[in-house]
C-alpha cells in the first residue's frame, strides 16, 4: 500500500481524533480537506486511493463517513479529477439529505413542541435551524453528553437563534424527559434490522423516554445504512485520561463513546425519503 505524505497523515490523524462534530459534519469536514489535499499537494491515484481507504477504515461507529468515501470510490477512478468531482457530488448528497430531513420532521412534530435531545447532531441542528427560521416557537432540553460536552455546543447554537433551552447533566435524563414532547437525536449507524449505533447515553434516553410515553425519533439518513451484523461492528473507545479519573493501581477507566441502541426503543426514523414507523414494544 503507498506509504502517506505527511499532510495526507495528518487529515486521517485529525478525523480520528475529533471527538466533538456530529458524523455528517465530520465527513463534510473530511471532503473539504480532502479537496484542500488534492488542489495543494496533487497526489498520484496510489497515494489517493490509500488516503481514501485509510479514512474509510479511520471511525467505524461513524458509518455515514465510511458510506460517503466508498460512494466516492464506486465512481470507479482514483484518478484527482475524477475524485474532485465525486466529493463534491457526495457533498451535495449529504447536504440535500439533511434538509429533506428537516423538512419531514417539522411535518410531524406537534405545535410548540418541546424537544429532548443528547449529543450534537448536525441532522437535529438542521431541524432547530429550519424551525427558528419558520419562526415556530419550541424549546430544547439537551444534555451535557459527557464527556465531550458536544450538549454545550448545541446549547450555544441554539441561543444564538434565540431559543429556550435547558441544559441538563446526563444523569438527569430520566428526571426531564417527561417534559418533553417528542425525544429527537441524530444516529451514527443504522442497520437493517433496525438497531442503530449513536453516542453512549443515547440508550438511556430511550430507555427513559419509553418510561415515560415520550416519542422517541431518530433522523437517520441512507448514508447510515448498514448491512453489517451490529454484534460485529466496534464501538469505538477514546482514551480514559478524559474522563479526568483519580490515579490509584486499582482504578481501571473506560470511555467507550458509541453504544447500540435496541430497535424496540424506537418510535419513528425519518430519512431523506420520508418518515418510518418503528415497532417499540408494549409500555409499562
């Protein structure tokens, strides 16, 4: 396999370790640079094609990314010219689909709804956006999402749009989510039999909104499909220095971010091609 310059490194390195966008961003931030590479260092089609490979393989719980780079390499040519084209065509894919799902949530949520979410998805930021933009009032619960805090991002976000939001701890989500109308968060994977992979924390909303009686929706583009086996896909691990633990020789740190969510938990997908109902089980 060619061996990567230095820049090409660097644009794999900084995929792996963004710990903070949601997976559509990343892979929007992904392309661009990839672009950047291609304009700046005009790499031959070997050295391309490994870079391609190499981010494919670079965040396996993110499948939306591994997606967008294999649609770009069915184009068949590893050659720039023909790469160039390819992701800015795939850009444009991802963007049009994060719109259309926009736009079939807004159809079915309720009338001044309040809306429950965890992490930061650029498909639930999408949904704020276009609701502030229509000028209908709603308001956000939203959690931390330790450790990462990505909730504090979206909670700047949605000031800056001039709308409710609390901010809440992970560990208060079953003590807020019956205030909530609808539970809304992004997916990471979505696999065939309905299991999806998202950020850790992401199954206890759902388990705490089922409690409830809170709807639990999940936006899920086709740029999450997967054919895998969700026993045999890795949840990806980050480094236990972030969870800020006490040294001792008998203290062991996990800090596992992605997690499977059960089908059964889900009320509603919404995809670019519209809106799918999801078996959820009886309620207590």
């Amino acid at each position: 396999m060619q061996q990567l310059d230095t820049r090409a490194q660097s644009i794999v390195a900084e995929l792996r370790e963004d710990l903070q966008s949601g997976a559509t961003e990343l892979a929007r931030k992904t392309l661009d640079q990839v672009l950047a590479y291609l304009d700046r260092e005009q790499p031959d089609t070997g050295t391309l094609r490994t870079l391609l490979s190499e981010l494919q393989r670079a965040r396996p719980s993110m499948i939306v990314i591994g997606n967008a780079l294999a649609r770009i390499k069915q184009r068949g040519s590893a050659e720039p010219d023909a790469v160039r084209e390819a992701i800015i065509d795939i850009r444009a894919q991802l963007r049009d689909a994060t719109g259309a799902m926009a736009r079939h949530a807004l159809q079915e949520l309720p009338d001044t709804p309040v809306i429950m979410t965890h992490s930061a998805s650029s498909a639930v930021l999408a949904l704020f956006r276009s609701l502030a933009k229509d000028k209908k009032p709603f308001s956000v619960i939203c959690t931390q999402s330790s450790p990462g805090f990505e909730g504090h991002t979206l909670a700047s976000a949605l000031n800056g749009l001039s709308v409710p939001v609390t901010l809440i701890t992970d560990a208060q989500m079953a003590l807020f989510v019956g205030q909530a109308d609808v539970v809304v968060t992004g997916c990471d994977t979505w696999f065939a039999d309905g299991w999806l992979i998202n950020k850790s924390g992401t199954h206890l909303l759902a388990l705490a909104a089922r409690a409830s009686g809170t709807p639990f929706w999940v936006l899920a583009d086709s740029f999450r499909n997967s054919d895998a086996d969700p026993a045999s896909v890795i949840l990806e691990e980050m480094p236990g220095d972030e969870l800020r633990a006490p040294s001792g020789r008998w203290i062991t740190t996990r800090n596992v971010y992605f997690e499977l969510i059960p089908r059964g938990l889900v009320s509603r997908r919404i995809s670019e091609q519209g809106v799918s109902s999801c078996p959820v089980g009886p309620r207590p």
